[in-house]
C-alpha cells in the first residue's frame, strides 16, 4: 500500500534557490521590513529548518516559496524555474489543518485531485494517502470529530495527495500536544526518507529541527537575515538524548540568545 | 474488596425499590387527556347553545372521537403491550392544556356568550369556515403560495448571486454597495404604490415586492458569509491548484451557505408580511384578501380559520427551510431545532 504512493513519487524533490531576497510590508502607510537580503540554496531531497524568533518572517519567506506572496526585492527559483504563484508540486502543510469543516475527511483529501480535474482518473491514491497516515476508517467523518493530531494528519494526507516534489511545513506541529508532536515527527521524518521530496519546515522549537533536518537555518529577528547554517550530520532515525543533538542545541540556543540558562 | 462491602451496606441503607419488567411506565397524561377530551365532547354536546350553530355535534364527536383515541392508546398499551411512539407520550400535556382550552372557550362562546359576539367566534363556528367554505379558502392558500413561491425563489436567486457577485469581486462591490445601502433598508411595501401603477398586473408587482423583502437580508448575509470566509481556506486551495471557479464554487459558497441560510430565514419572514400586505391592497385571491373580504361581511368566524391557516402556511414553510438546512448543513455542529 505504501510502496503504490511511492512509486509514483518522482524519484526526487525539487532544488529551492532564494536568490538575494527582501520583503517589507505595508502597514497603515508604514512599512515594516521583515525579510533582509536572504540567500539559500535546498537541494533536491534536504529537509531544511527554518529556525527563529517569533515574528522574524520565517513564515513570510516560506509562503513566497509556495508562491501565495513575491518577494519586493530578489527572486525565488524552484527546480532553476522562477516562482510566481501557487503550484501543485509546492504544497503547504499550514499550524492550523484547515480542513474544509463541509467536507468529510475524504472529501478534504480528494480536495487537491478535484481542483485540477483528477479525481475520476486517480481517486484511488486518495484511499492510499488516508491509509498512509492511518485514519481510513475516519474517511466519512466530518473535521469537527477529530482530535487535533488526526486533523493534522488529515492535513498531511491532502498534501501528500498531490505528489509534492517540494512539501513546505508550516509550524505544522505547533499546536499539538507534546506527545503527538513527538509521534507525528517521527512519522515525518520516516515518511519524507521513505519517498524523496524535499522539505522545508518553519519552527520555532529548536529540539524539533534537530531531531527532523539535514540543515538547520538560524534566522534573526525582523528583519530577518540568515544567522547561521548549521548542517546536522547524523543518520535517521535520531536519538533525542544523544549528546551530539544537546551539543548542537546549545550552539543555536546560543545564536538565539537564550543560553543564558544553559 | 473494600468498595463491596461499603456498595453492599449503601445498598441496604437506601433499599431501591426493584425495577419494573416493563420498559415503560403507564401514560397517566395520556389517560388525562383522554378524559378532558370527553369532558370537552360532554359540555360541548351537553349544554345547550345560545344560538343556531351548524356544528355543534359534528365538534362534539370529534373531541369525542380525541377522547376515545387516547383512551385506547393509554389503556391499550398495558393490555395489548405495543409502544406508543415517543413523539405522542412527549404531547400529552399539549393535548391535556388544548381539551381544557377548548371547553374554556366553548363555554365563553356559544354556550354563555361571556365574549361580546360577533367579534369572538366560537369553535364550531370555525369549524363550520373549515367544512364549508374549503373550497374558497383552499383555493386562497394556493394562490399565496403560488404568489410567495415565485416571488422568494426570484428573490433569493438574485440575493444570493448578487451576494457573492459583491463579496468576491471588489469592482461590484464598490457599484452595488452604495446602491444597497440605500435600497434596502428601506421597507419593500413602501413601494407599493409605484410597484402597482408600474407593473402591468397586480401578481407580477407583488411579486417583484416580495422577490425585493427576500433579496436584501439573502444578499447581506451571502455578501458577508462570503467575505467572512478564512482566507487560510483559498491560500489550501490555491497552493493545490484551484481556478478562480473553483475557489467561488467549491470554497467560498460552501463556508457561506450557514450564512446564507439566516439570509433565506431572514428574508422568508419579510416575504410573509409584504405577501399579506401586497394582497390586502390589490391582489384579488390569497390569504390576505380573504382575511380582508371576511372582515368586510363582517365574517369574524372565517377571518380567524384564514388566520389559523396562514399561521399554519408560514410555519410549514419555516419547517420546510430548515429541514433543508438541516440535509444541506450536516456537518455543523450544534444547530437550532425548529
């Protein structure tokens, strides 16, 4: 069953290149910076973390890859094409699951398929998306009878529908409780080397990009400018006491400057 | 081991008393119903009236008849052991408080005539509209609601494609917004008088009437629901990618319509009142004229059956709006039950 959706993956993700990026916003007349001469580079596969203060433009900088803003200043490429809007092979996995509250939990799957006319013809990867994240025997219910971390996995299963080549997280676990995060970065993690697309997550929970990312990117705050890019060399799956994760830990802690009660 | 023995000596304090075998108790309101209803039948039948009324037996043996039906339903559930459906057992005061209210106004009617007549009609006197005059107040319902079907279906028509028309395009928006602000507020049966001399028929004017009390609430409600929509929803759609048709008709409309559906039950209650209106002044047929006609032969007895049936009309309407809803709206939670 899993090996189906994964073979019809394309064998890899997409290239990201945030080329020399700014971005300010139009406040009441004012504008605020938020994003400061970004440059980045995702190769094909990574999973990369985003990693900042709350408010710095991280989310900003991850919605101009999906295309849903433009940047003012600079361009975003993705596979060596310039972005300019919204694209299947980018989905989103947003904080909140954004079920539509209408639609069973099928339908919410199926929601990308029938956006673009193919629904009749590959239906079948609906069942198999549901099957993925292990809630086929919720297909008829409705969003509101779910817990949180079965309508993020709803979530999950709509995005991963679509094939993405380049899956772009959202803080997608920020408010789960504690020990389905754990749980759903674990399935994160084995479901993204299972089948190949690349990754780009925004969090702000330091211990969740270690034990997730290939690279972790340390941002500002507004406007942001990239601080550090810190790869993390250890195979999958991690442990989360290793002492090598608490070392890296303290080093970004540090960055951010919260290291004072280290 | 503890806990056994403190529910064994909780048990012998309190001494429940042991459960009947049978699942239901005995319908005592049932039986008193049933009893009142014969109460009514007996005064109804039993005294004399003060005047000629044509009715008079035909209303004691129904309530007779009332009586007799619950009797058999209280009473014959012990004997002949079904149930009675539980919709029935939850009326049973309902039924019980109408046998008394009736026998009430029988008696302040025509049995003693307390009320000054001819403005308080009594109930065989109503009863007498309904088996005599059926066919003309028959034929009054059909025409309201021919006269409001088609009317409220233009009006919400336009309401609703008028409401997402504004609240996705901002160039409608701008030319349609100051226009409706200062339309709709205003009462559709102010227009009465121009809608009858500009309109070539007196139908076509009350239906243009009606179809503008419906628009304006269904096109402020759509408008809203649609403008109210989290944007979180298109930024999903869009990044899937959704067309622009895709976003008005299967995001937008979808998380307006529990906003459009106060529109609809909004604008069905200002219907009712420019329907009754729009017949008192010029329509020929309908509920309203015929209220209108009774009151000029000075008919009292038919002008509260015309009223009884419109109240009747217009909740089966209302009854008929939600349980659309209802199928429509599933997945909400948390609904009022009409």
């Amino acid at each position: 069953m899993v090996s189906n959706i994964v073979a019809q993956q394309t064998a890899v993700g997409a290239s990201v290149d945030v080329n020399d990026v700014s971005h300010r916003f139009d406040l009441d007349g004012k504008t605020l910076p938020v994003l400061n001469r970004v440059s980045l580079r995702i190769e094909p596969g990574e999973l990369v973390s985003l990693l900042g203060p709350s408010g710095c433009g991280k989310s900003t900088l991850l919605r101009m890859v999906a295309g849903l803003e433009t940047p003012t200043v600079g361009t975003i490429q993705a596979d060596g094409a310039r972005i300019t809007g919204p694209d299947p092979s980018r989905v989103v996995m947003f904080q909140d699951p954004t079920l539509y509250p209408w639609r069973t939990v099928k339908a919410n799957v199926s929601l990308g398929l029938e956006a673009r006319g193919l629904l009749r013809r590959q239906g079948h990867r609906v069942d198999e998306a549901l099957r993925l994240v292990g809630l086929s025997q919720f297909a008829t219910a409705y969003p509101h009878q779910l817990s949180g971390g079965m309508a993020q996995r709803v979530s999950l299963a709509r995005a991963l529908v679509n094939d993405p080549k380049l899956l772009l997280l959202d803080e997608p676990l920020g408010k789960l409780d504690s020990m389905t995060r754990i749980t759903m970065q674990q399935e994160l993690v084995s479901l993204w080397q299972r089948t190949g697309f690349t990754a780009l997550l925004v969090t702000h929970d330091v211990e969740e990009a270690l034990f997730m990312s290939n690279r972790v990117i340390v941002l500002s705050d507004r406007p942001a400018a990239i601080k550090a890019d810190i790869p993390i060399d250890l195979p999958f799956p991690r442990h989360r006491g290793d002492p090598r994760l608490a070392d890296l830990r303290r080093r970004i802690l540090g960055l951010l400057g919260l290291d004072a009660d280290w | 081991m503890s806990s056994a023995s403190l529910t064994h000596a909780e048990g012998s304090l309190v001494d429940f008393p042991p459960v009947p075998e049978s699942r239901t108790r005995f319908w005592f309101v049932g039986l008193a119903a049933a009893a009142a209803w014969f109460a009514a039948a007996m005064v109804i039948g039993g005294l004399p009236d003060i005047d000629d009324f044509e009715r008079t037996d035909l209303l004691a043996r129904i309530a007779a008849g009332l009586a007799g039906l619950l009797l058999v339903f209280s009473v014959g559930e012990r004997v002949v052991r079904f149930t009675i459906p539980a919709r029935l057992r939850r009326t049973g005061p309902w039924l019980l408080l109408l046998a008394v209210a009736l026998t009430a106004w029988e008696l302040v009617t025509a049995k003693f005539a307390i009320l000054p007549r001819p403005f308080f009609a009594s109930p065989q006197a109503l009863l007498e509209v309904f088996t005599d005059d059926y066919p003309r107040l028959g034929d009054s319902v059909w025409n309201s609601v021919r006269l409001l079907a088609g009317g409220y279906v233009i009006g919400a028509a336009a309401g609703f494609a008028l409401g997402v028309a504004i609240g996705w395009s901002r160039a409608i928006g701008y030319w349609a917004h100051p226009v409706l602000r200062l339309i709709g507020p205003l009462p559709a049966t102010a227009w009465l008088p121009i809608a009858f001399f500009a309109f070539p028929s007196s139908h076509s004017a009350s239906t243009f009437l009606i179809a503008l009390a419906t628009g304006f609430p269904v096109t402020v409600l759509t408008w809203s629901g649609v403008a109210g929509v989290n944007k979180a929803f298109y930024d999903v759609a869009r990044t899937m990618g959704a067309s622009q048709r895709f976003l008005v008709l299967k995001v937008a409309i979808p998380a307006a319509m529990p906003s459009v559906f106060v529109g609809l039950f909004m604008g069905l209650g200002a219907s009712f009142s420019v329907l009754v209106v729009a017949e008192m002044m010029g329509v020929k047929s309908g509920l309203g004229w015929y209220l209108q006609w009774a009151q000029g032969w000075a008919a009292y007895a038919n002008m509260y059956a015309a009223l009884l049936v419109m109240a009747l009309m217009c909740t089966g309407l209302i009854t008929l709006l939600f349980r659309l809803r209802d199928r429509l709206l599933a997945w909400q939670k948390g609904l009022v039950q009409w």
